[in-house]
C-alpha cells in the first residue's frame, strides 16, 4: 500500500520563490511509494486548518514546507498522534531545520529524507498551553520577533537591521524563573530562551547543547553586552560557544514558571504572541513523530 503524503507550502515564507516546489517533487519523489498533493497556504494559521483536513482525508505524512513558524502551525495538529512530521525547509531563519541538520536542497532532501528516512520521536513544549517544536522566548527576542513579524521584508538583513535599530534603547524587564517548582532565580536579562533545539535561526546556536530527545528544556539567561562587548558575542556565536561565554547562564528543567510584571509579547517558534503575565513552560517527552535522514 502507498503512504498518503501531503505538502503544505507556505508561498510567502522566507525569501525563496516556490513555483517551481511541485515539479521538483514530481521529479524526485518516490511515487512507487507516495501517492502526494501539494496545497499552498493563503492566510496566517491556514496551515493549521490544512492540517486539520488533511488529518480528516487519511494523510500519514504532513510536510511543512516553510520556515518555523509554518512548521508550529502543522506540528502542533501532530503532538501525541502517530502522523509524521516532514520538515522541508524553506524559510527566513530555519532554526529546527539546521538544528536537526536537514538538507537544504530540496531534491536532496526528497531523495534522502522523504524518499529514504526514518521516523523518530522528538520533544515538543507548550508556553500556557501554546505549543513550540523549536525555542519560546521573553525579552528582546520575543519584541524582535513581533517587529519582525510586522516587516514587509523578510530574511536575515531584516533581521539584523531590527535588531541594531532596537538595541540602544531597549530597557531589561525584571523575571522571577521558578525551575520544576523548587530553585527560583530572580534576574534582569536582556532576553530568556526556553530552548528545546539548540537554535534561534540562520544557524545561530542559543543553547549547542540542546537535545530534543532529553526530555528537558534549556533555560538560557542572557545578559545585555555593552556596546564593546557585541563584538566578543559575536565571536561566540560564530564558533557556537555562546555557553561557554559569561554573558548567558543555562539551566535544564522540565517546568519552567515565570512571573512577569505585566502582559507582554512572547516568541513562539519565531513568531510572536500577546501572553498574560505569568507564564507557565512545560516539555512533553518524546511527543512528535518526525522524518530524518536515516543515518
């Protein structure tokens, strides 16, 4: 019997233009193994209702083509079920992708993954009940990501330029963090990460050390560097250090609570959302089905 696979393409995801998308999967897929159909997204949260159908018509495989953000609107349809996550990277920052080390060729990520793969398990988590697959954020990040969000462009020089342009000025909030409800840390930092993979984006490591098979969430605590010291973080960052530096302190927790002062935006898989203050992270072991390169 063939496998029903469906592709959910996000036509306005990152900068890439994905007209061609369906004659390279006609081209490549194994179709004496896949009967396939390709839907493209209209509208934001589309991909969620597409899911939702293509879970109704009998679809075991569900391709998210598109960047993070597309891949939360189909994984969460997922989480606890025995459907199968493909993830076809195809957007701006494609943090769980380089986290996972997919192919970013689409035909050599149909031949090896789709066409070859194998199904493995993976941790997701839910900020107040609202899933992630990748990393939750508060802080400076979160606001990025709403700004980011609003930005008729999009890739990394959007990215960057938000960011140089909101640094100066931006004022630290005060957190009280209370991890699997015994060690409460009080800070003030320049942004939190609760990262389930070790990535924001554009192959930028927040956490090298995260797993998305430990059942754990990485509590990243960032300081804001000074003016001089940027260049020192950036070094980090290039060699994916970041957590041997002194400008970030790590944890690991199943549950993470968080008190704020007020209502504020948070960052879910890249794209932001209006949360009340207090906050509750939560890992869910082990929850997704997902299909890698068989190595």
């Amino acid at each position: 019997m063939k496998k029903k696979i469906i592709f959910i393409v996000n036509p306005i995801s990152g900068h890439h233009n994905k007209n061609h998308f369906p004659d390279i999967v006609e081209n490549h897929i194994d179709k004496n193994k896949y009967d396939y159909k390709i839907v493209f997204t209209e509208y934001a949260n589309h991909a969620t209702e597409l899911t939702m159908k293509a879970i109704e018509e009998g679809y075991e495989y569900i391709a998210a083509v598109g960047g993070d953000g597309t891949i939360n609107e189909v994984a969460k349809c997922l989480i606890g079920k025995e459907l199968i996550l493909i993830i076809v990277p195809y957007g701006s920052g494609n943090g769980l992708a380089n986290h996972l080390r997919l192919p970013f060729k689409i035909e050599k990520h149909i031949k090896e993954v789709i066409n070859k793969g194998k199904i493995y398990k993976i941790d997701t988590a839910t900020m107040n009940g609202t899933p992630f697959i990748s990393i939750a954020g508060i802080g400076f990040d979160a606001m990025i990501a709403d700004y980011f969000a609003k930005d008729e462009n999009r890739g990394f020089i959007t990215y960057a330029k938000l960011i140089t342009e909101k640094y100066p000025n931006y004022k630290q909030k005060e957190y009280t963090l209370i991890l699997d409800d015994k060690d409460t840390i009080e800070c003030k930092p320049f942004f939190v990460t609760f990262a389930n993979s070790s990535q924001f984006g554009y192959n930028t490591e927040i956490s090298p050390k995260a797993s998305v098979q430990d059942g754990l969430l990485d509590v990243c605590i960032f300081k804001k560097p000074n003016i001089l010291e940027i260049p020192i973080v950036a070094t980090y960052f290039l060699a994916k250090q970041i957590d041997k530096s002194n400008f970030i302190d790590i944890y690991k927790a199943k549950k993470i609570q968080v008190i704020r002062k007020v209502d504020e935006v948070v960052n879910i898989d890249g794209e932001p959302i209006e949360m009340s203050k207090d906050i509750t992270v939560e890992i869910k072991p082990l929850s997704l089905n997902i299909l890698l390169q068989n190595n």
